[in-house]
C-alpha cells in the first residue's frame, strides 16, 4: 500500500497548522467565495437581484459547499476509512497500512470541524445565516447504487464509495487557495486540505487496486458496473440546496425553476461529472474494469464514457 506521509505526525494539518480564524481587516474587499465556481449567479434573472442578493447567494453557496465537506468527511469517507483501519477487508493489509488509515480518519475528522469552524465565523462576520443543510438526499443516492449493484456486500459498497470520493478531483479545491479575490482565511483553510488530500488520494488509488485483485471475477464485473455510478452520485451537484437558497433571496417558484434549467443543464452537468471524475474513472481502466460490456454501458449511460 502506498503510505500516508512518513512525516504525517509533523505535517498533517490536524498536527502541525493553526486553526485558520477570520480576521475582518484582513477580508477587506474580498469575497467569501469564487464567483466564478457559482453557475448561477452569472444568470440575468439572478444579476437584476441586486448586489446584497448576489452576495447573500455567493455565501450561501459557500456554507453549502462546507457543510457538504463535514458531512461527506464523518459520513462516508470515514465510515470507510473505519473498516479499513480495523482490517474488516477481504484481503490481507499490510499492519501499516491500518496504521495510515486511522491517520486518514483524524485528518478528515479535523477537514470537518474546520469547515463548521469556518461557516460560524462567516456567519459571523456577514451576518448572513446560513440556510439548513440536508445530506441524506446525497447519502440516500449512494445507498441505492451499492443495493442495486452489490447487493449483500454493504461493506464493499462503502469501500468503494470512499474510493470514488477520494480519487476524484474537482476544481474546487485546486482553484480557490489560488484565487486571490477569495477570504484568505478560506484560501488558507481550503489549502491546509489540499495538502492532506494529496496523500490520500495516493493511498486510495492503491488500495483500489489491492481491493480489485482479491475481488472474484463476478464481484469484478458488479464493481466495475457500480464504480461509473459511484463517481456520479459523487460529483453530481444536488440542486435543493440551490433552489433554496435562490428562493430565499426572493426569487419567484417559477423564475427559480428557470435559472435551475439554464445552469444545470444535464450536458453541462455530465460533462462536469466526466472532467472532474477522470482519475477515477482512468483508475478502473488501469484494472481491466471497463473492458466488461455491461461496466461500458454503464459509462454510456451516465454519459462519462
């Protein structure tokens, strides 16, 4: 298995930086968040709002995309990343590799509290509440391609899910530390994951790949014909939240609903997937998974082929 940093207890951000704190003079003439990473905010109905409507839903967008990390992090990269680290796989790991998986578990246990951390200081600072969030849509959704594709395999399912999550690579995390127009305390934050990040995705692409050999040849092919969908439920955006949050800016049902349509087209949408979930998917040709016909229509049918 490949290994988390050696240096892990010296430069993990969960031992080694400070805890990131917003400063409002630092944040002058800064934005909580890329504009540019908000579809729609560049729709015409949305720009007649106003600029304290466009900067309400510019935050908005950012304590979404926070909660999201507290609870993809404690939900299910961890719940994962547990199994791993108490050896409850099907193959034999090496007794390091248990060891690099709880230090995993405590860095994605900090990447949550920072980012709850950083939705109160903003709140804080905008006095812009944040609207509720809701994961179970998300987690309802990954719950129903592990039943539909491995059925009596929970375990593998989570497995795999933690494998897609942590393989993929968004433009989120690579673009904001460089965004220079964004909070330097959300720079710094998004930054200090990065860093993390890096080792983690070298550790799941090869524990993937140690999965995959002591697979069956039929569990192969019902891996192979999940991983497309997994990758999907994972960087497919859930609109509610979106649609909540135009609605509360004042925005009229009908007017909202057409903004929805004209952002998140489902070209634009597959193609987002596609871009983002390369990697991943890449990692399961290297393996032989899409050379199964059904894992092939898979990808077609989700348009990532």
């Amino acid at each position: 298995m490949s290994r988390v940093a050696e240096d892990w207890y010296e430069s993990a951000g969960v031992r080694s930086r400070p805890r990131r704190t917003l400063a409002e003079e630092r944040e002058a003439g800064l934005a909580v968040f890329p504009a540019q990473l908000v579809p729609h905010l560049a729709h015409p109905a949305v720009a007649e709002l106003g600029t304290d409507a466009r900067a309400a839903l510019l935050a908005q967008h950012f304590y979404q995309y926070m909660y999201f990390t507290t609870h993809l992090e404690t939900r299910v990269v961890n719940r994962g990343t547990a199994l791993i680290a108490h050896g409850q796989v099907d193959f034999t790991l090496d007794p390091r590799a248990r060891l690099d998986a709880f230090k995993i578990y405590c860095d994605e246990g900090y990447h949550a509290l920072f980012s709850l951390d950083l939705v109160q200081q903003v709140e804080k600072s905008l006095g812009i509440p944040a609207l509720p969030y809701d994961f179970a849509p998300r987690l309802a959704r990954l719950e129903r391609t592990a039943e539909t594709f491995l059925p009596g395999h929970g375990s593998l399912g989570q497995l795999l899910q933690v494998v897609a999550f942590e393989t993929v690579v968004t433009r989120f995390l690579a673009q904001i530390p460089r965004d220079q127009g964004v909070f330097r305390v959300v720079r710094e934050a998004v930054d200090d994951h990065v860093r993390d990040e890096v080792h983690h995705h070298a550790y799941f692409v090869k524990f993937f790949k140690e999965l995959w050999a002591a697979l069956s040849p039929a569990l192969r092919r019902r891996v192979a014909c999940a991983m497309p969908h997994f990758v999907n439920d994972c960087l497919r955006p859930d609109l509610a939240p979106v649609r909540a949050a135009l609605r509360s800016v004042g925005l009229p049902a009908g007017t909202t609903a057409d903004v929805l349509a004209d952002c998140y087209r489902e070209d634009v949408l597959a193609a987002t997937v596609r871009e983002a979930g390369r990697h991943t998917l890449g990692l399961c040709e290297t393996v032989g998974a899409f050379d199964h016909p059904e894992a092939r229509e898979q990808l077609h049918l989700l348009g990532l082929a």
